[in-house]
C-alpha cells in the first residue's frame, strides 16, 4: 500500500510540473525510474510513455482555456519528428560531450532572455506570431530529442516565447499538445522494442493525471512573468544537470 502511495506523490509531483510549464519531465522521470529499479533504456522508454500521459491531462486542460495554437503544434510536428530521427542517427557521429556542452549553453542563453524581458513587456494575449519560424522551431527541437533523447519542452516553450512571439500561457499549452505527439511516436518506438514497462507507467499514471491537470490550472493563475521566471530557472537547472 505504501508503495503505491509513493508512485501516486511521484507522479503527482512530475504531473504539477509538465503541466504548469508545458515540458516532458523526463529530466525528473528517468533518473526515479532508474532509482526504483529500471534499466536505463527501459526508464527512457517507459519515461516517454509517462510523458504522454502527463501531456494528454495538461493538453486537455489547455485547451478548454484556449491556450492552444494547433496551427504551431501542426508545422511544429511536421519538422519534429522526421528530424528527431535525423537527430537519433546522427548522436552516433558526434561527440557526446560537445553536443552536451552546446545543448547547455542554448538552455542558460534561453533562460537569459526570458529572464531579461520585463514586466511590461511580457505577452498576455495572442498578438502578431511569426509562423515562418515554427518550421526552425520544429528542426530544432526534433535534432535535440534524437541527439539527447529528450522530449523537447525545455525548448518548445522558450523558442515558443521568445522566437516566434507566443504569450507565455499559449507558450506552455501549445507545447503540452506537441509534447503529447513527439512521446506519443517515441513510446510506441520503446514499446516495440520492449523498452516500456507498462505496469510502472500505469501505477504513476493516477498522479500523473491529476498533477498535470492541477500544473495546467495553476499556469492560468499565476502571472506569466513568475512562469516565465520560474521557468527560466529550471532551463538553468536542466543546464547543469547536463553537464554533471
């Protein structure tokens, strides 16, 4: 009974914080899966299957508020997943160590610009989006996923921010509902290859759900300048841990 608590407070505690800024959590997901025991390629596998559960309740909650862009997640996906493989392939060419130290340094240098930008300047309704970006957007974060085997979010909402001109709370919905596609096609991957333990996924599932619709709620509340800086603080966390 205990042990089914403990999976309920994880996945409620990883399902709070895709929903509210719109990312994966496999940064979070993997390394507690590997502490309860999972092989790694198992816990990247079954951590992609949790992540399209956790993006589904935070999408579903974005969407009956609004916040949410099909046009961009449309274009996004298009570029995302034939590059995630371009990405996959090429991990196996270049240097583990400067793709790592590149992908960090694209995080820090995102941070600081959702950092720099004021009060007064921050989006809160959708205005003028520039739609010939999303395809850099899409070839972007699709080359970092294969190359770092992540889902993406910690560069679809900044790039969604900053670069192409989305409000902070469109940011974070439009890129729950591109999250749920990318880990959608990476899990059935995983599962074919039987890297997915669905019985692990399916005990965080519970608080999966639920954190990531309560994460969702919250990022409607709370002003887009504490999300945006509180979001620009996990980028610089995700940095480090890279880098460790």
């Amino acid at each position: 009974m205990l042990s089914y608590l403990l999976d309920f407070i994880i996945g409620l505690g990883i399902g709070v914080v895709a929903g509210l800024f719109g990312v994966g959590g496999g940064f979070l997901i993997v390394p507690t899966l590997v502490l309860m025991g999972l092989p790694v390629h198992q816990a990247i596998g079954t951590s992609l299957a949790c992540i399209t559960i956790s993006a589904l309740s935070s999408a579903y909650t974005h969407l009956r508020r609004g916040a949410v862009l099909f046009r961009v997640v449309l274009v996004k996906e298009a570029f995302s997943m034939p590059f995630a493989a371009v990405g996959a392939y090429l991990s196996y060419l270049l240097p583990e160590k400067a793709l790592k130290l590149i992908f960090a340094a694209l995080l820090v240098y995102l941070a600081y610009r959702m950092v720099k930008e004021g009060r007064g300047t921050c989006k809160r309704e959708v205005g003028e989006i520039n739609y010939m970006r999303v395809p850099l957007v899409g070839i972007l974060a699709g080359l970092t996923s294969g190359l770092l085997g992540i889902s993406g979010g910690v560069l679809n909402v900044p790039l969604f921010h900053t670069f192409i001109g989305l409000p902070m709370r469109y940011a974070v919905g439009t890129s729950s509902l591109s999250l749920f596609f990318t880990a959608l096609a990476g899990t059935v991957a995983h599962y074919r290859l039987g890297q997915v333990d669905v019985y692990t996924a399916l005990l965080l599932a519970p608080g999966l759900i639920i954190g990531a619709h309560f994460g969702a709620r919250a990022a409607h509340s709370v002003s887009p300048f504490k999300i945006r800086v509180a979001f620009a603080a996990l980028l610089v966390g995700v940095a480090v841990k890279i880098l460790l």
